[in-house]
C-alpha cells in the first residue's frame, strides 16, 4: 500500500490525497504468476482546516461518503470505523483510508524541509502551541527530549538530515505496486507486509512502513522508516519484535522495546488494541500505524485460504 500527499506551501493549505493498495498470493511451489486478491484505489482532498471535500474509491465504497466533511486528525479514525460496515473492515479502501490522517500529519515535515531550503529559520516555522499537543504524546516528544528541548530552547521543531531512500526493486513487478515517481517536497508513506505459512498453520509475519519526502532533483529522502517481525499461531502473537531504521530524534527508538506488551493478541484485535497498550512515551505513533496495519493480516488470510 502506498499514500502520497502533495507538497505542502503552508501549514493551512488545501492537500490532495491519494492511495493505492494490492493483497497478492504466491504460489509456494514457486509458479511464475501471484494472483491477485484484491486491488484499491483512493483519491481524496482536503481543505485548507484539513476538512475531506472530495472522496472517489475504487472499487466504489458507498458507505464512505459520509465521510466527507470529516476533519483529518480531528476523529477521523472513529468516524471511520462508525461509518465502515462489518464485511468492509478489513477491506484495502478501509485501511488506505485509514492511513489519510497520518500522511497528512507527516507532510508538515516536508513542507518545514523545503522551507529551511529557503533560508527560513526551524523556528519561524513552528505551530503555534505544538508543545500542548505534543509533549509525551510519542517517545520522541517526551519532556526533556531533543524535540521538547529545541522549541523550548527558541530553535523551533529540529529538522533532521534524511538518508536518500534505496530504489525500490525494479527486476520484480510484483514486489510492489508501481509507483508515480514522486514529486519535490510531496510526501509518501510506503507499507509492505508478507504473511507466510507453515505447515502447522503458523504463520511469520513481516512488515515495514516508509515515509519518504520528493527532492528538488528528483529521488527520495527516508523521513521514517520501521520493520516488525511476528509469529502468529492460532490468530494471535506469540512473538513480535520491532526493529528502528531512519527516525527523526534519538528518543525515538526506545518504543521498539515496549511492542511486546502486544503478544497474546488477537491480530484481529490489533486496531483497537494497539492505541490502547502502547501510550504516551512507550510509543511511537508511526510504528503504532503499521502494529495497528497488521490487523489487515485477519482479510488478508481469509482471501488466501
């Protein structure tokens, strides 16, 4: 699954938005074709108060457009799962829209890259009042931390050296979807999970999310990027580890140390469970996104079967 968001120019602008996602299965006597599951499409633009104005999905999903109007950020999430039917919670539209909010959120990154490109100063660029919203809401905003520090300190939001991102593989079509090549100061969030079976029904699971910012020649820069390794027997974790790549303040990592409060859950529970057990600084709000992804495993399964 992949989310872009267009550049940003402000922090009030309006964004359009739009996703695409794929579930495929793999022969595992190693036939040349996967088959495909299931494919979505998404298009979406908010306002400038982060408002959802326009909504197309395909395959076409009535029961969104009562979503329209929603603000994202503001109870997107629950308005989503009170409008979602049953049979559609598991869906590839449900969980592209799902991951909206948290795009929206990441491209204000982009926008704070570009505008320190312009000689603007971090702390010109800083939301007003950030640090009421903000601190202990994830590892890397608690008190004390570099985050926290910098803007209480007058330096404004510390804005991180990104790693260019390695090429997405290109000898295997089926490896990811195809991708737009992504354009300056636009923002993308990336998600891959594998689920493979074992004879006793156990399954290894492994999944990564990538949030990536266009540069101004072209190619990508890493703004975050996680991977999560899980067993799951009989529906649940029996293990799950979470291993750090490219995050932005050196508090950030210790929420890898905190994801095996999770073992023992139902993957299908992973949408609820994971804001509920993993708050504050024991996590990370990007790597609780893609724990909460991996209840799609529950869909992604009953397809497989």
């Amino acid at each position: 699954m992949h989310v872009d968001v267009s550049a940003r120019t402000g922090w009030g602008v309006a964004l359009a938005v739009s996703g695409t996602a794929r579930d495929i299965r793999t022969d595992a006597q190693g036939g040349d074709r996967p088959e495909v599951l299931s494919e979505a499409v998404v298009d979406a633009e908010f306002d400038e108060q982060r408002q959802l104005v326009r909504l197309e999905c395909r395959p076409e999903a009535p029961w969104a457009t009562p979503l329209v109007g929603a603000r994202a950020g503001g109870g997107f999430r629950r308005h989503l799962d009170v409008v979602v039917p049953d049979a559609e919670r598991r869906s590839l539209v449900r969980q592209v829209l799902d991951d909206m909010p948290a795009a929206l959120l990441i491209s204000g990154y982009g926008f704070m890259r570009m505008a320190r490109r312009q000689g603007l100063s971090p702390s010109a660029l800083t939301p007003p009042d950030v640090l009421d919203r903000m601190v202990d809401l994830c590892s890397g905003w608690r008190a004390g931390g570099a985050a926290v520090s910098s803007i209480t300190g007058g330096h404004g939001v510390p804005v991180q050296d990104c790693p260019a991102a390695p090429a997405w593989p290109s000898d295997d079509p089926w490896a990811f979807h195809a991708c737009a090549p992504l354009g300056p100061d636009a923002m993308r969030r990336r998600r891959c999970l594998d689920a493979t079976r074992a004879e006793d029904g156990a399954l290894s699971v492994w999944a990564m999310f990538r949030d990536s910012v266009g540069e101004p020649k072209g190619g990508e820069a890493v703004l975050h990027e996680y991977a999560v390794r899980a067993s799951v027997v009989d529906g649940a974790l029996v293990h799950l580890s979470a291993e750090p790549r490219v995050l932005p303040f050196a508090e950030c990592p210790a929420a890898a140390a905190e994801v095996g409060a999770l073992i023992g859950t139902a993957v299908a529970d992973l949408p609820t469970a994971v804001p509920e057990t993993l708050v504050g600084v024991a996590c990370c709000t990007h790597l609780n996104d893609l724990l909460r992804a991996l209840g799609g495993l529950s869909g992604l399964l009953d397809l497989a079967l």
